[in-house]
C-alpha cells in the first residue's frame, strides 16, 4: 500500500472566491483566485509524499487551468465545503494510502513545508495542521481505511480538535498555515514568498 498522500483541494466558483479581497483587488479578483489556487496545487504536487491532487470545483475557468497544471478534476456537486471534500475523497479512495485534504488559498505554500506536515500526519489515525492565526485549518488527512471528517468552517480548528483530530504544529511549516482571505493577509504571504501565478497578478495589484 502507497504511503504517498492523495490531496483534496476545493476551488470555490470564482464569482464567490475571495469577496473580502475585492475592494483592495479589484478587477483582477478572479484572476488572483485562480492564482492562488494554481500556486497551492502546482507545489501540492512538487512535494515527494503526495500522489496526486484532486481538484473538486464546479468552475470551468478554474479547472481548465488546474488540470493544465496536472490536477484530477472532479465536480463540485455544490453543498458545501466539507461535502466537496468528501466528494473528492471518495474518489481518492480507489487508490488506497492517506487521503489529505488542503485549503485552496495557499499562495506560499513550499513543497518541503508541506512534507513535512504530511510526514508529521502520518503518525495518526487523523490530524490538522491550524491556520496561521490558530482558528480555522488548513490542513485535515486521515490513514487509508480512517473515516474522512473534515470540520472546516468558521472555527474549524476547536472542531477538528473535539472531533479527535491531532493538532501539528512542527516547526518550518509556516507556508502550509498563511491562508489568504484579506488583503492582509496577502501582505504576510508576500512576506513569506509567493508562488509564481500569485507574483504575477501581486505585480499587477501593487506595483
């Protein structure tokens, strides 16, 4: 059985992506969406622990683009996050091993980083890797043959907490918590390092 990690990551429709960006984007919104979005799943699928990622979205203009990059796309049947999720795990299922899922907003996101989040997951039944501000998640994976319960939404860290998820916090792994939902939080990503989909539309925002 691999041990390599399939990763769920779900891509909102664009027109719904990013809203508490959109005074200080502008224009280019969607297309920062979609950025961000390609820099999290082109270094998912750099890391060495991960199979293959699963893109589930119901937006053309986002899966055109992702699975140019080498994503599987599946349909976003549109009930939810967490539904999304499982409907992208059920199709990780077939091919055995760990199944992750992973927030879409991850624009600093480091391949080295996030093996080391999913080495560290894979000393438990299920475990979460909290955002930077140590609230939601950005991170929640389970061994083959766990039940796949992911809790995001709102406060999604004390849910994965109460649901018997093992909260990691290994050092280094500061790429895989800087999810990006207001301009600030873009500002610590560019701090950070930018992949280079969300650099290019960054240069546009803030030349």
């Amino acid at each position: 059985m691999s041990n390599r990690w399939s990763v769920v990551i779900p891509v909102k429709t664009l027109v719904a992506a990013k809203t508490r960006l959109a005074a200080a984007t502008g224009p280019y919104r969607t297309r920062l969406a979609v950025a961000v979005a390609s820099d999290t799943v082109s270094a998912a699928l750099s890391c060495p622990l991960v199979a293959r990622v699963i893109v589930v979205t119901s937006d053309p203009a986002a899966a055109g683009p992702l699975a140019g990059l080498g994503a599987e796309v599946v349909h976003d049947p549109d009930r939810g996050l967490n539904t999304a999720l499982r409907t992208g795990a059920a199709h990780a299922v077939r091919h055995g091993g760990p199944i992750g899922a992973l927030q879409a907003d991850l624009p600093s996101l480091r391949p080295a980083e996030l093996a080391i989040a999913l080495a560290a997951a894979a000393e438990f039944d299920q475990a979460f890797v909290p955002d930077a501000q140590g609230v939601g998640t950005t991170f929640y994976g389970v061994q083959d043959g766990i039940r796949f319960t992911p809790r995001f939404g709102g406060e999604s860290r004390a849910k994965h907490l109460a649901g018997g998820a093992k909260e990691l916090c290994p050092e280094g792994i500061e790429s895989v918590r800087r999810d990006v939902d207001t301009p600030d939080d873009l500002r610590a990503a560019v701090a950070l390092g930018l992949g280079p989909h969300t650099a290019e539309v960054v240069r546009l925002l803030w030349p």
